[in-house]
C-alpha cells in the first residue's frame, strides 16, 4: 500500500480547520497523534498563545517585509 504524499496529508488537516462544521476559532487542528491520524483538535505548544511574543514578531515581520495588515475585527 502506497501511502499520500505529505503534502496531501497536511492538507488535509488545513482544509478540516477550514470548513468543518463546529471548529472553533483559535483552535490548533492537527494529526490526532501528534504525527498522523485524521484531523482533530490538538493541544498547542505554551508559547503560541503568548501575546507579547506574538505581537513583537509580527511587528517585526511587518517592519521586515514592508507590509502592514489591518487589525483583526475579533473573534
């Protein structure tokens, strides 16, 4: 048996978070088991919802790149 290339299965988890029904915002989707399995809600590292780390990177992304982007309208 042949198994989907990885570009198919990753895919596969992005188009879950995308459009199924009952996905919540600001919700990790992933492998069910950490490296495969089907799409499901997965834990998230610590550091991803800290705030003042994400902000300070993507100012400095902004700054780096010339592009600048609204605000989020919230969740």
């Amino acid at each position: 048996m042949q198994l989907p290339a990885p570009w198919v299965i990753r895919a596969v988890q992005e188009l879950y978070a995308a459009t199924a029904p009952g996905v919540d915002n600001g919700t990790f989707y992933g492998p069910r088991f950490a490296m495969w399995g089907p799409p499901a809600a997965t834990p998230c590292a610590p550091w991803v919802k800290h705030e003042s780390a994400n902000r300070t990177l993507w100012t400095a992304s902004e700054e780096a790149t010339g592009v600048r982007w609204p605000e989020p309208l919230g969740d």
